[in-house]
C-alpha cells in the first residue's frame, strides 16, 4: 500500500453514493494559494432543502424553501468564517464555537472540546472542522473529527491532524463511510486528494464526483498566499 498515494477527487468518491458532507483543504500544484472546499449532500427532504448563501465573507446553509423546513438544528449553520488570520469551515454549528474560541485566546482544538458528535441516534454524525491559518505568505492547516466510540454514543473520540502544506495536496475528510442504515462514520486518516491550480476545474472536478441524488451545495475558495485576494465559487443544486 502507498500511503503517499494521491488520488483525484473524483477517484476518493467513485461509487460512493453518500459520503455526506466533505471538507477539503490543501495547497494548489503551482504552491501560490491555499484552498479550502465544502460540500453537503442530504437524503432527506429537510436535508435537501437547502442552499448556501455567501455574505461578507462567510457562508451561511439556509432553507431553500421556508415553508418546508422542519428541524433546523443541525442543518442551519454557518459553515465558513474568518477570525484575524483563521478560516474555519465545518460541518455544523462549531463554526462558531471555534470562532468563540478563537476570540477567548483559546486554539482550535481547544475550543473543539467542548463539543462532540451530533445527536442525532442512530447515525451519530461526526463532527469534522478545519482550520487554515494564514501568515507571512503561507498558511498551515488543521482537521479534526468528533465522533462516537461506539453503536450507542456513549463517548466520544477526537481525532486531530496538522498538516504542511505541499503543493498540489489536499486532504479530504468526510462524515460517512458510505451510504447505509444507520450510517457509518468515517474511517482513518483524511485522505490525500489533488489539488489543481485552476478553482474552476476543481469547482467542476468535485460537483461532477458527487451523486448526482444526494449532493446539495459546495463551496469553493482560493486564497493567494502573497496578496491574501480570495476567489471563490459556489453552486446550489437548488
């Protein structure tokens, strides 16, 4: 086995009809941005109701069609946010945790332990954050996942990953295995994905991977390490 094996996007999801929702952060091949990626698929049709919304710099999930949201708790958040040199995407509300936590002088990690994996039995969605942390032209990045040590949520494990950037690599953790009944959590290490130079060609690269049925929205940013200009994309299926 290669464990310095990179594979493309699409190759880490091909046949996987339900990976949830995905977090890619890395460096692009020419080493000149640091780019982040999110993306949130759903099943059910409270989960599919959703879009995101990209104001001043953050990126919010909101309800495509008001009248149709049920439970907002774990699928209203903001996703992506930037405290002083940090930029944090998650998967859930610890965005803002981890924006607090910031705030209070505390580290990434450390604002994380306050939270665990979701609520919601039997799946006990994990929890995975990332962080990018920019400075003097280059940057340094962060993963985490919170997730239950067992069938019946009793605990939690914590699992936390600092990465250097190398140029044309990402890493790409995700909140399911595949799809099932209940779910099951991802497994390992965050895999080691390509990152190309072009934010349009990734855009594509990734939103094309994705299951058709179940992917919702993903969002896409490029930041130059030199002048700090950040290019983003995003796309909602609705």
């Amino acid at each position: 086995m290669d464990v310095y094996k990179v594979r493309k996007f699409g190759d880490a999801v091909e046949g996987n009809r339900y990976p949830g929702r995905g977090i890619v952060v890395g460096q692009s091949c020419d080493g000149t941005k640091a780019v982040i990626a999110y993306f949130i698929m759903g099943r059910s049709e409270n989960s599919r109701n959703r879009v995101f919304v990209e104001r001043d710099g953050a990126v919010f999930t909101e309800p495509f069609d008001v009248s149709k949201l049920e439970d907002p708790s774990l699928i209203i958040y903001a996703a992506v946010r930037t405290f002083g040199d940090h930029l944090i995407v998650t998967n859930g509300d610890q965005t803002d945790t981890v924006y607090d936590g910031l705030a209070e002088g505390k580290s990434f990690y450390e604002a994380l332990e306050s939270r665990c994996f979701e609520p919601d039995a039997p799946n006990f969605t994990p929890r995975i954050s990332a962080e990018a942390v920019f400075g003097s032209g280059s940057f340094r990045y962060r993963m985490s996942i919170l997730k239950s040590a067992d069938a019946e949520g009793s605990a939690c494990n914590r699992f936390g990953y600092d990465y250097a950037p190398v140029a044309g690599l990402g890493h790409f953790i995700h909140t399911y295995e595949h799809d099932g009944n209940p779910l099951p959590t991802f497994q390992g290490e965050p895999e080691r994905v390509e990152i190309p130079d072009d934010i349009d060609a990734f855009t594509s690269e990734i939103w094309d991977a994705l299951d058709a049925d179940n992917k919702i929205s993903l969002y896409v940013r490029y930041t130059d390490l030199a002048s700090g200009a950040v290019e983003s994309r995003l796309i909602n299926k609705n």
